[in-house]
C-alpha cells in the first residue's frame, strides 16, 4: 500500500491491533491521546494513556488529560498529516489503523519531526481514522466536559452510582445524570426538614 502524507511518496504497513475501551468519557480521552502519542513520540506519557485504568487517576490528572487532549486536536493531527481521516485509511470497517511508514526508496523508517507547541516531535507512525472514531472518543466526551460546570463537582460521585446500577452509560447519559443531580441537591434541604421536624 502507498499513499502521500506531504513528505513524499511512501509505502506503509499496518501496525495495529484491537483493543476494548471502557465506556467513560476519561477513558475514551486517555484512549485518543494513546492514539496521539502512538503517532508521535510525548516521554512520560504513560499515566495519562492508560485508559484501562482511568479510575486511578486523581482529579489534577483527569484535568491534564482534558489540557493535553485540547492540545493535541483531531484538526491539529490531520493538518500535520498525522491523522490521516476518512474511510479510505481503513478499508475493513474499523474505526482506526496504525501504519508504520517507510520511503519506498531507501526503505527506512521516515523519523520526520513536527512542531507542536513549540516543542518539535518526531514521528512515529500515521493513523488511518474515521470522522465517528473521532467523534466517539474526542468530540463527544470533550463536549461533556464543557456542558455543565456542575457535572464536573459531581461527576466522580456520579460515576459510581452508575457503575453500581452497571449503566453503562457514562457521564453523557442526560437522564441518569438529571436523575443524580436532582437527588444529590434535593439530599441537603430533605435532612433539613427531616431535623427542623424533630425539634
């Protein structure tokens, strides 16, 4: 397989495997920027990528995550060629590939570099992606992070009611989270009344 990605005329070969993402806006970021960094070399990045285990991490940590994912954009990635998004790039109905990408010349490992906030990066690989791969795990879960300030107090509490009633649905779900938040700011004025009754 060949295809142009701005440096030149190159082949490349499929370096990717599959993988299971748990169903949770953190985990699903971790999981883009494990995409990110699968395609560009970002040292000490392991913690924030880890998305298997995206329950670990404080909430100073989540908030890096959530800095680095709005950083490091889909926009950004495909304007340096690093995504490269369209059907096209993954012809077997999956969502995202990895290619590792050689010159067709000198048949060597292209170790170009990109600047990325000012830092120069070096390319690793190149990921073939779907705008829906896209969406699923930057776009939307970006989004509810910025929809509602309380749902960010609120979420870790959240969370874990919704995995006790095993959901599945994650912070994005509107009727669960209405349904928690309501409970969770009537609590206070209920004991109020429970205890001014007693007295």
């Amino acid at each position: 397989m060949s295809l142009s990605v701005g440096y030149e005329s190159l082949s490349v070969r499929e370096a990717s495997s599959s993988t299971t993402i748990p169903k949770h806006r953190l985990a699903k970021l971790m999981y883009y920027l494990y995409c990110v960094f699968g395609v560009i070399q970002y040292d000490g990045a392991e913690k924030y990528t880890d998305y298997r285990d995206y329950d670990l991490l404080s909430s100073e940590e989540e908030r890096t995550v959530l800095e680095l994912a709005k950083l490091f954009t889909p926009k950004l990635m495909s304007q340096l060629s690093l995504f490269l998004i369209g059907y096209d790039y993954v012809p077997d109905s999956s969502y995202n590939k990895f290619y590792e990408v050689t010159n067709d010349k000198i048949g060597l490992h292209i170790n170009s570099e990109v600047m990325i906030g000012g830092v120069s990066r070096r390319v690793l690989k190149v990921m073939g992606c779907t705008e829906e791969f896209l969406k699923r795990n930057y776009y939307d879960p970006i989004e509810s992070y910025t929809n509602c300030y309380y749902c960010g107090i609120f979420e870790r509490c959240f969370d874990s009611c919704c995995s006790c009633c095993d959901c599945g649905c994650g912070p994005t779900c509107k009727i669960c989270w209405c349904i928690f938040l309501i409970i969770y700011l009537s609590i206070g004025p209920i004991m109020g009344l429970i205890m001014g009754s007693k007295k």
